[in-house]
C-alpha cells in the first residue's frame, strides 16, 4: 500500500537531510517560488545540483533522508508524492 507524502523543508545554510529516517518515495521536489535564492541539492557524494525559485524535480524510489538540501535560511522546499511499495 502506497501513502502520500507531503513535507515542507524549511532551508538553513548547512546541508540537511531532507528527512532524518529513511523513506523510500517517489515524489516532485519544488522549491518554492517565493524564494528570493536559489536553493541547493545534494547525495553528499556528487556535485551540487542548483534549484531555481519555482523548479520541481521528479524522483523515482529515492530515500529521501539520502538527499542533503541547503539554502537561504527561513525559505522552503516542498515534497509531494507517495511512499513506494
């Protein structure tokens, strides 16, 4: 059984987990439109990854609490999709 997953990320300017615990999902990442920065995205092993005012991203069975976010601190980024199983 599937459930839906809503989170609202609030960014400081240190990478964080998106979740602390693991939850394997398939989600849109969106960072918020209004943002007055941009947002950043990382799996702490690769390159930063840039995520514009307004961008969604699309994720397919990722863990979220693998995924590491920063930005300006007190702005948002929303996840939205279902738990795979």
């Amino acid at each position: 059984m599937r459930n839906f997953v809503l989170l609202k990320i609030d960014l400081t300017d240190e990478f964080k987990p998106v979740t602390e615990n693991r939850l394997i999902a398939t989600f849109t990442l969106v960072a918020s439109g209004k943002n007055t920065e941009d947002a950043f995205l990382t799996d702490g092993k690769g390159a930063e990854v840039e995520l514009p005012l307004g961008t969604r991203f699309e994720f397919e069975r990722v863990d979220l609490s693998e995924l590491l976010v920063k930005g300006k601190t007190g702005e948002v980024l929303f996840v939205v999709g279902h738990t795979s199983g």
